[in-house]
C-alpha cells in the first residue's frame, strides 16, 4: 500500500502565542506542496496582517466575522488592519457564518440547537480551530474567493490569533458533505495525554 509520512504539530496550549508559529509551518508545508491560496480566520484583522508578511508569495483572503456577530450593526475588523491587507495584495471576506444564521437565532429565540450548530459542536472535538476551517472555506467557496475541489491552507485559532493551519479542499456550504479536511498541520492539544499524564 502506497503511503506518506506527514507531521502534525500540537501545542500544549491554544491561544494566540502560537500565532507565528503556526503560520511558519502552514507556510513551509503550502511551499512543499505548491498550495497558492490561503484563508484566514481573523476578526480584528491582527491575525491576517501577520499572515500577509509570513506567507509573502500566498494569495491570503482574511475571512472576518459578519456585522453584528458582538454587538448590532458593529464590525470588529479595524480600519487601520483593513487597510494593511488590502496594501499587501490581501483579500478580506465579510458575510454570513456557514454555521451560524438563522439556524442560530432559532437556537437563540427557543433553546433549540439546530443540524448546523451540531455540526460545528462536532468539529470542535479536534478544536475550534478546525471547525472554523471548515467553516469559513465554504464561506470563501460561496462568496467566489476560493474553487471547489483545488487544495488551500485554512489558518484560524481559538479567540484570538492562530494556532490551528489545516489543508483542506473546499466546497459549498450546499455541499457541504463535499468538504475534504486532507492533512492537519498544527492544532493546540492541551488535554493530550502526554501532557496531562492521565493515562499514568
């Protein structure tokens, strides 16, 4: 049977002190395998500037959270890191969450979780950082930034900054069983037996 060795990464804490790190490493494997594209996940922008001066030669589209996710009407991206991206030949997407909406408000009004916000509970069981990846690649995907079935990195964290970079092949959010998380370059573990001795 024909097989490849590939490394993941794990970190013994989430949170943005991993930030560098895990675009260095989303940047060397992006490099060995020829991926172009990169998305992500940041919602003051701090995260997507960062990734625009480590991942230099990557087309970097910065997928923010939609109006209103804090507070009405309000856009946490700031202005001073809008501008910073689209300098560096950055994209910057803003629309609605694949796994969130009116599902969400449903949740909200009646105490009733619905088939999206189970999905995304089940793809927290690796982190949150890899159900925002596969979340906000069939944002891209149904906003036109990205094509379906072409491999990208998908970087994002778990609040703030990055500490999660995956390869994955996006699809539609209609699709969405179409979705391939190929390989897991780096992911924060702080429950990880090695770490935690519980198994002692």
């Amino acid at each position: 049977m024909d097989s490849i060795s590939v490394t993941s990464t794990i970190f013994k804490q989430a949170g943005a002190e991993n930030t560098d790190t895990t675009l260095q490493l989303a940047y060397q494997r992006a490099t060995h395998l020829g991926i172009k594209t990169c998305i992500v996940a940041s919602s003051s922008g701090k995260t997507a500037v960062r990734a625009t001066e480590i991942l230099k030669d990557l087309t970097i589209i910065a997928v923010t959270h939609s109006y209103g996710f804090k507070s009405p009407n309000f856009q946490e991206l700031d202005e001073e890191n809008r501008k910073k991206i689209l300098a560096a030949n950055g994209h910057i997407l803003t629309c609605q969450h694949a796994l969130g909406g009116v599902n969400r408000a449903i949740r909200k009004k009646f105490g009733t979780y619905q088939v999206d916000e189970i999905i995304a509970y089940t793809l927290r069981l690796f982190c949150q950082g890899i159900k925002v990846i596969a979340e906000i690649s069939m944002m891209a995907a149904d906003a036109g930034y990205v094509q379906t079935g072409i491999p990208i990195i998908g970087i994002a964290g778990s609040g703030e900054g990055a500490d999660t970079a995956a390869i994955i092949i996006p699809t539609n959010s209609q699709t969405f069983f179409d979705l391939n998380i190929c390989e897991i370059i780096c992911f924060p573990s702080p429950k990880h037996p090695v770490y935690t001795k519980s198994y002692i």
